[in-house]
C-alpha cells in the first residue's frame, strides 16, 4: 500500500500540479513571438515525430526557411501526407518523410544507416516525438515505453547522428540538437535501479522520468561537446502546455475536464512549437548549448538535473541498454 501510494498516487498528484503551475503561468503570459529568421537554404534538419502536433509545425516552419528536412516517424500515411502539405505550401525548402519507429532500436539503426548512405550532411536534429500517459508496456526491445520511446530512441538516434552533426557544423555556424522536455521533468524522479518501473507501474512517473532523463542528457552531451571543441550545440525545451493529441491517453474525466480549459488556456501547436524553432534556427541561438529554454527564455530546470555525477550514470547506463560503446 505504501509502495503503491509512493510510486502511483504521488507521481500522479505532483504531474497534475505541475500542469497547474504551467497553466497559471500561461494565464497571465503572452506565449513568446517567433522572430522573424534568416532563410537557412542548403540546411539539412530531421524532427522525429514530425507528422502532427509541434513536431508538423516544427517540419514546416523550418522547410518555409529553406532547409531541406527529414520527417521523421512511425506512421507512413500520415508521414508522407504531412510531407506532402508542407511541400505544396512552401515555396523553398522541401520536406520528406522517412519511416522510423522510436520503439525499435533496430529501427532507429536502420533510419540512420540510411541517411548516412545519402551522405547529406546534418545541421539540425530536433528530438520531437513522444507519447504521454500510456499503459504500462514494452518497447521491442522490453523497455518501458516512455522511457524506451521518449528518451532511449532519442539518445540511440543522437549518438548515432553525432559525427555527422559534427562534420556538418563550423564555428559560427554550429549544428543544432534540440531535445523536447517538459515542464513534468521538475517532478520526475529518476531511478536509476529501476529505470523501466518494474517494481510499481506510474504512467505519470514514467512519463516525467523519460522527460527529466533527457534534460540530463542535453547537460552531459554538450559538457563533451564543449570539451572537445566540436561546433555542435544542444539544447532542451520545454514547449509550455499544447493542445495536441498528446492527451489522448488523459483518462476520461480528466479528458472531460481538459476539453474547456485546453481552449482557453493551452497554446496552439504552434504557438507551442516557437521556441523549438527559436531554438533550431534563430541567430540569437548561434554557438548556445546546454540551456533549457521555455516560452523563448532561457530557465533553470531541475536542481538535480545539474547533477554532473547523475547526468554521467544515465549516460553510461543509457549507452549499456542501447549497445553502444561509451564516448
Ligand atoms: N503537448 C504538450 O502539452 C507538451 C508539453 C510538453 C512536452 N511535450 C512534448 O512535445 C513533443 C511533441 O508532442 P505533441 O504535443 O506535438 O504531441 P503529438 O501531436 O501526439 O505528436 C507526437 C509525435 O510523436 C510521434 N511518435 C509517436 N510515437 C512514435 C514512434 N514510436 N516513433 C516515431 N514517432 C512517434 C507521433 O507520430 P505518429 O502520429 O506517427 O505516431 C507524433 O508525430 C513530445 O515529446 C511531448 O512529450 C508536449
């Protein structure tokens, strides 16, 4: 019972909370304008997850400037139709989708063994997609889902990304890697001996987890950016409360309850994705890595997520349960 009070009811109490304080703050302040930015012809980016939601507006935002991206995702129809959108509306650029499924390791290997037989160079990632408040489940490879689709995905596509992001970038004009947090990570507790929840299952607790896990992420990768002078920045943003289909999993009431107050208080798609775009392209951003940025700011985020020793763990744990040899 104590168990269960601990890793269920707390974890749901303090995400709900949190939505709370994101909603108050969005009450009372204007969502951050996008600056008008410089078109970045012959840039090449990839969002995962760009088919819907801030991922789609992301894609297309950053194809109307010019840059030639990657869509990114699970869902050939929906992919290829969103590419097909962005494609007929903007002039320059072009936007193209190609299968990935961030639940599959395998498949993540086998989108980036593709794109690097292109040889395309690579100036922005952006690490979009995301599911939030499923049932408890397994990846294919026996993650936990969030944590397996949020964060491991994402950390198995960085790193192997990483050299071409490195080759692509130059000083003053450094690739970018945008990872998508959330205002959940202040409550997520990560535990580091039990990382899928085996022990006692909270989809709020995974979720805040996979979203604390990856703000952890950014801080060490850019410390071994930096330390090896490598022109690539990355950067964690928290996108505010958007109305996406993100809440679909919501359970009932609170899907009754969210209907009115996602109008009126929750920013657009669009509105939510302006800082990543900020983030991934703007000229204020050049050379900036290791912040976590909301509504266009750069913020604090979690005490613990500055926990160098921490961050070092995951980091070397993560590279254990993806295979990879650590850097
Ligand atoms: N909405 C919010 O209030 C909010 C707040 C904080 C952070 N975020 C974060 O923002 C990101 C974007 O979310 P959103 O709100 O725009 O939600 P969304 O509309 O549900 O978009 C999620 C995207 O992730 C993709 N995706 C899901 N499973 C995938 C998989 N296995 N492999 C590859 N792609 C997959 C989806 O593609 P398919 O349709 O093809 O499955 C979809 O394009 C997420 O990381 C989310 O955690 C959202």
């Amino acid at each position: 019972m104590l168990l269960w009070l601990k890793a269920v009811l707390v974890p749901l109490v303090r995400l709900y909370l949190c939505g709370v304080k994101v909603l108050l703050y969005q009450m009372f302040n204007r969502p951050f304008t996008l600056p008008v930015l410089s078109k970045q012809n012959g840039r090449v980016a990839i969002v995962t997850g760009g088919t819907r939601g801030m991922g789609f507006e992301t894609a297309r935002h950053l194809t109307s400037l010019g840059m030639h991206v990657i869509i990114a995702g699970n869902e050939r129809e929906e992919g290829a139709a969103a590419a097909k959108k962005i494609n007929e509306e903007c002039l320059e650029g072009k936007a193209e989708f190609v299968f990935m499924d961030l639940t599959s390791l395998k498949s993540v290997r086998q989108f980036a063994q593709k794109f690097a037989e292109r040889c395309l160079p690579l100036h922005v990632l952006v690490n979009n997609a995301g599911t939030m408040l499923v049932p408890e489940g397994k990846t294919e490879d026996g993650f936990e889902f969030h944590f397996g689709l949020n964060y491991l995905g994402h950390f198995l596509l960085t790193n192997l990304l990483l050299d071409l992001l490195k080759r692509s970038g130059q000083h003053g004009c450094c690739s970018r890697i945008v990872n998508m947090s959330s205002a959940t990570h202040y409550v997520g507790v990560l535990d580091m001996d039990d990382l899928n929840r085996r022990l006692c299952y909270s989809s709020h607790g995974a979720y805040s987890q996979s979203k604390l896990a990856l703000v952890l992420f950014t801080y060490y990768l850019q410390e071994q950016l930096t330390a090896g002078g490598f022109p690539v920045t990355v950067n964690a943003v928290d996108p505010g409360m958007v109305d996406t289909a993100l809440y679909n999993n919501l359970l009932s009431l609170a899907q009754i309850l969210k209907k009115p107050v996602a109008k009126i208080l929750f920013r657009t798609p669009a509105e939510g994705a302006s800082t990543v775009i900020y983030t991934a392209a703007a000229s204020e951003m050049e050379g900036l890595g290791g912040c976590y940025l909301y509504n266009g700011q750069k913020t604090q985020s979690l005490d613990l997520s500055y926990n160098s020793e921490l961050q070092a763990k995951l980091w070397k744990k993560s590279c254990e349960l993806v295979g990879l040899q650590e850097v």
